[in-house]
C-alpha cells in the first residue's frame, strides 16, 4: 500500500467501498449516513444476544428492563436521534427486539467462548483493521459468528472474508469459518478461510487504501456506483448518480 495519512478500515468501510467508493471516501472523511430506527433495533439485539451468551438466559419478566439497562449504557444518544424519545415507540422496538430474543434463546452454543470480541491488526503503511466479532466458538475448531436481525445480504461473503483476515492478522492464526446466522429468518452462510481466501481479501483491502488515499490526496469525490444504497448516503445531494438511483428506486 502507498503511505499516507493513518487509515482505519473495518468491515463497514470494506463494503461501503465495494458498494459505492464515493460513499466510502465520503465515511473516510467523516461523513456519515444518519442513525435508523433499525440500525438502533438491531444494535440493541446485538448487546441483549451478548448479554445472553455471557450471562445467561433472560427471563421475560426482566427484558425490557434488561434493554433499558443496555440503551442507557451507550445508546442513550441515539436514542433521540431516530425518534425513539415516547415510550410507546421505544416500547415498540422493545417488542420486536423481543421477538429476535425468543428466536434466538432457543438455539444451540456448543462451543461458546466469546462474544464481542474486539479486534485490531497493524496492516502497515499506516492501516489499522479494526472490528467487533460477534461471537467466537471452538469446537475444537475456531468459529467466528456474526448474527444478523435481517436477511443475509449478497455482500455477505465479502464481509466474512475481512472478519477471517482480521481474525488472522490479530491472532496469529486463520478461523476454520466465518458464519453469518440471521436470527430472524433462520439463514446460515459460512466462508472457509484459506489461504486463497485470505490473500483474495488482502489484495482487495490494499487496493481499496491505495484508492482512497489517492481521491484524498488530490481532494476528488472519488467514483460513484449507484444502487440500492444512495437512498441512505450522506454525500447524495452533490451526486448525480446517487439521485437518478434513488429517484427510480423511490418511483418518483
């Protein structure tokens, strides 16, 4: 990789450039796409899926103050941001994180060693990978899960793939697979991690660095993809792409 200012790249980055290098670069400089109502639902099921592999199951009685007790632990200020400040609508993300929970409590966790395993690897030139593992299985080989409260998307691979690189380059050692388990659907999608595998996805990442750093060297937008996802970026009123995409999309 080409030397440059200190990078960041994680998982999200990795997609987001896959996707559209505009909306990346635009992530890159600090521009970020506005918290959802989802985004929040599914950040609280996360914390509650944790919560439940490290400390045992969660009575109905006790979930909702048990989700209380998670918002007001670091997801206080998001809170407002999507308009979940009447508790009738946070009551309603409470339920339906509820439903996740129900899903969820009734699978299997042979195996279990972690969950939320943060991570972080020198790339050199200036990169760090950073993540956070869902959660981490050995039986007796090593696992890693990530849990989804929506379908599996097609980008899954792609995302796996960085988790397994990650995983390797901050441990030491390749995980057998990478998973992806939607709660609400049933789904499962697993990556092997190979050296093939692996060297596919560090040649990606390197070549993604190179380009950002070029666009921010030179102060460019970078190169616009559209689809599907201009509906949520933050950099769409100066992209032209973006705005056709979304206004198909939309049906207006």
């Amino acid at each position: 990789m080409v030397d440059g200012e200190p990078l960041t790249v994680s998982a999200t980055l990795y997609l987001t450039y896959r996707r559209c290098p505009r909306q990346a670069l635009a992530r890159v400089r600090g521009i970020y796409p506005d918290d959802t109502v989802a985004s929040f639902r599914g950040g609280l099921a996360h914390r509650v899926f944790a919560r439940h592999l490290t400390a045992g199951p969660i009575s109905d009685e006790r979930f909702e103050q048990v989700c209380r007790e998670e918002i007001g632990t670091g997801m206080n200020v998001t809170l407002s941001a999507v308009g979940l400040g009447r508790p009738s609508r946070l009551r309603r993300v409470i339920d339906e994180v509820g439903e996740l929970y129900r899903r969820f409590r009734d699978r299997r966790f042979d195996g279990f060693v972690a969950a939320e395993v943060e991570l972080e690897a020198d790339a050199g030139s200036s990169v760090l990978l950073r993540g956070r593992i869902d959660a981490v299985f050995d039986e007796p080989v090593v696992r890693i899960v990530d849990w989804k409260t929506g379908r599996i998307t097609v980008d899954a691979e792609e995302q796996l793939a960085f988790y397994g690189v990650l995983w390797a380059m901050a441990r030491g050692s390749a995980p057998a697979s990478v998973e992806a388990v939607s709660v609400a659907t049933g789904e499962r999608f697993a990556v092997d991690i190979d050296a093939d595998r692996l060297t596919a996805t560090v040649t990606e990442v390197a070549a993604m660095v190179d380009d950002l750093r070029a666009a921010l060297v030179v102060g460019a937008e970078g190169r616009a993809r559209a689809g599907p996802w201009c509906g949520y970026c933050p950099v769409l009123d100066r992209c032209d792409e973006g705005r056709s995409a979304a206004a198909v999309i939309g049906g207006t």
